[in-house]
C-alpha cells in the first residue's frame, strides 16, 4: 500500500478540489458513482453497512490515497466515506478519467492497482467480519499503524 500512497498527485490538475468539514458524508454504500476522489489532506473514514445492518468501520484512508474509485463508469460504491477531520479532496469524473488516461496512459495502471489493492482489502474484510472481536481488532490496529504510521482514530472510534 506504501508505494501507492500519492501515486495520483501528478494528475491533480484534472481533478475538481472539494473542501469538507469534519463528519461530512463523501458517499453513500449502494449509491450510483459519479468518478473517485483523492485525500489531499485531511482524514476520512470508509464504513461497511453489513447484511445485518451493522454499520462497520472497514478502514481510514491516509492521505495521498484515492477512494471510491468503484464509482467510477457509474458503478455503485461499494462502501460508505465520511470525514472524520476537515479535509481537502479532489474529485475525478468519468469525463476527467479519460482525458487523464488519453494524455497520461501510465494512469490506467496506477488507477487499477489502486482499485486491485481495495478489492483486496474488502476481501480481506469479508473473510475477518465472522472472527471474534478481538482477532478483528489486533488485525485492523496492526494494519492501520502500518497504513498510517500512527492511529486515525480515538478511544471511542
């Protein structure tokens, strides 16, 4: 995940910056996707509404990451994104994608490993959501550190 981190800063420039506020919703799970966005600065917290209806906390996105980026070609996301500081994001569309891929074709590959890297990471979500609480926590605090260098998050979190 490392060597992914501020990968998409060199197409910035096709981006539309968003400014948000703390507790800000960026997207909704099931919501028709419009483009994906990249964290500038700021944190932002990515939930899982279970089949249950439990609403889980799945990951906190460091900065220099693109999230959401199955919304892309108008394709449902797959989770829910919500502030959780104020935070600077650029958001790509579909029209926005393609002229980045037509000027800089080396994107496609950066794009898909992002894209790569989150299937995998919900996967692994999945497969941890039917351990105890506790494996699910040592993993996720274990993961978060090394994702973040230290903890997105407080107490209650």
């Amino acid at each position: 995940m490392v060597n992914l981190r501020y990968i998409w800063r060199p197409f910035l420039k096709y981006g539309q910056m968003i400014k948000l506020e703390e507790n800000t919703t960026i997207y909704y799970q099931g919501e028709v996707g419009k483009g994906f966005y990249y964290l500038d600065k700021g944190s932002v917290k990515i939930t899982l509404l279970t089949e249950k209806g439990a609403e889980r906390t799945v990951n906190y996105v460091p900065e220099g990451m693109l999230l959401g980026e199955n919304g892309i070609n108008k394709e449902p996301y797959l989770t829910t994104a919500v502030t959780t500081t104020p935070s600077v994001l650029y958001y790509f569309t579909n029209e926005a994608t393609l002229k980045i891929y037509e000027e800089e074709p080396k994107a496609v590959i950066l794009f898909t490993n992002s894209l790569l890297y989150k299937f995998r990471l919900l996967a692994e979500i999945i497969t941890f959501l039917n351990l105890p609480v506790e494996q699910q926590m040592a993993h996720y605090l274990l993961k978060l550190v090394k994702e973040n260098e230290e903890f997105p998050f407080n107490q209650t979190s």
